[in-house]
C-alpha cells in the first residue's frame, strides 16, 4: 500500500464486505486519526482498532474494540502521564438520509452509536475518533500519591521538597493560614 493510501485504513468498500462479515485489525498513527487539537491531551502512539464488520440489508454493524494511548498532564504537578485505555465499541452505519434513524428504531439505536454510510464505503473514522475522544481521562493522576506542585514556588514536590515547604512547616497548615486571613490590601 502506497503511502497516500495508509490513511483509508479504515474506509471499507460496501462490495468487498463479504456475507460472513469481515474482520479488521488495524492501527492508526495520531497524524492519520486527526484529532481535534485539545492542547493537553494528545495520542502518542497508534491507536489499535479491531473488530467486525457485518452487513445485514444495508445497515453495517461494528463491533470490536478500540485501544491506545493517550498522554495528559497529571492534575497535580502537570507531568506528563500516559494513560492508557481499552473501550467496546458498538456501532451502526446506516444509508445516510435513512428514516430508520428516527422513530421506531430509536430504541434498538440506543445501545449503538450511529453513523451512515454513503451506499458504496463505510467510514469508520468518525466512530474512531469519537471513542478514543470519550476515552479521553477526565483525570490523571501520575501516582496515587503524587504531591503535586508548592502552592507558593511551583516545584515539583514529587522530586524534593522546595524551600518554602521547610519554612512554613506542614503545607496544609500554610493553606489554612490563607483562608483564616482576609486579604487586607
Ligand atoms: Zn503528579
Ligand atoms: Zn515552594
């Protein structure tokens, strides 16, 4: 496969989706997936996509799973923190401009995630990028215990205890000090 190709890795032609469905395994590079630019959260390596495509009339259903890692600042002293996640992925793909996705079938869409597909190729991109953008930490934490950064100098407490920390005893106590005295400028 030619270079310029290596990005329809998840685009399947309708006619080459055989009657006992079709297995897909493959991985996506950041740069291919796209992602809305987030400025903190970012895909370091590619994201594992595997599961099967099965046609049944003209819907095409996808199940598998969705894998990768994703890199984010840890919510206490901002290192970065690569997480990694695993999600179920179950979706329809169904003729765009099809009335079943509205009215009866809301309740049999429900458990699935919809997409359509243009009668000739299923795109599964937009069903990629949605998962791994859900799967998104709201969170990270670096360790369980991380001590974050000083509330006052902004080291990384994780690597020594900063200065100020020796001076004003147990931080916690510097944190009440704050909040018992008014600020009388
Ligand atoms: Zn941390
Ligand atoms: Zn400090």
């Amino acid at each position: 496969m030619s270079p310029s190709l290596s990005g329809h890795v998840l685009i399947v032609d309708l006619a080459k989706l055989p009657a006992q469905g079709l297995i897909l395994e493959t991985a996506i590079g950041p740069a291919e997936l796209a992602l809305p630019e987030d400025g903190q959260l970012s895909i370091t390596a590619p994201v594992q996509v595997r599961g099967r495509l099965t046609k049944v009339m003209e819907q095409v259903y996808f199940h598998g799973s969705i894998c990768g890692t994703v890199a984010a600042p840890c919510s206490r002293c901002l290192e970065s923190v690569d997480d990694g996640f695993e999600v179920e992925v179950r979706g329809v793909f169904l003729p765009s401009g099809s009335p079943r996705l509205s009215d009866d079938d809301a309740v049999v869409t429900d458990a699935l995630d919809v997409y359509s597909h243009d009668g000739s190729r299923i795109n599964l991109y937009p069903l990629v990028r949605d998962q791994v953008v859900m799967a998104f930490p709201v969170q990270t934490l670096c360790r369980e215990d991380c001590a974050g950064l000083c509330q006052a100098c902004g080291a990384n407490l994780n690597e020594q205890p900063c200065a100020c920390e020796i001076e004003s005893g147990d931080p916690r106590f510097a944190v009440l000090k704050q909040l018992k005295s008014p600020d009388l400028t």
